[in-house]
C-alpha cells in the first residue's frame, strides 16, 4: 500500500520570495545569510516553486526573518 502524496503549500514559493525582498537582500546575500550550503539557483528554484526547501532551510529561513515556521508553510496564513 502506498500513501498518497502530500499536497504542495501554494504559497511558500511567493513567501521565501517575500521574505528575501523585506529583508532587501539579493539571491546570493540569503544563501550566505542562511547558511545551509545551498547555491544561488536553488534560492530561486525555491522562489519560483521549482523546488520545496528541506525542514532544515525552512527553519532557517523562519529564523532569518523572525517568524514563526506555520507562517511560512500554512497557506492559510498570510505573511
């Protein structure tokens, strides 16, 4: 029996963008800020909805911007 795949937030992509341009920081600026050995093109691959963030990343990027991790990830809550 195989589970059925968990739906994909609608939002987090335009948020991690959020977060970056309230911040005014570039691409390659998070990717330092962050700290998690990721390249300037997974920053965008995440912005652009390409990719999801690993737990990890996610967490860093609530700690980046002062927020709560559910304001990131909960599409029912607005940033």
């Amino acid at each position: 029996m195989g589970q059925r795949p968990r739906p994909k937030p609608e939002y987090l992509a335009a948020k991690l963008l959020a977060i970056r341009e309230r911040l005014g920081l570039s691409q390659s600026d998070m990717v330092r800020l962050l700290d998690c050995q990721l390249s300037r093109a997974r920053i965008c691959e995440y912005e652009k909805g390409v990719r999801e963030p690993n737990l990890l990343v996610l967490l860093r990027y609530a700690e980046v911007a002062g927020l709560h991790m559910e304001t990131i990830v909960n599409d029912k809550v607005k940033l």
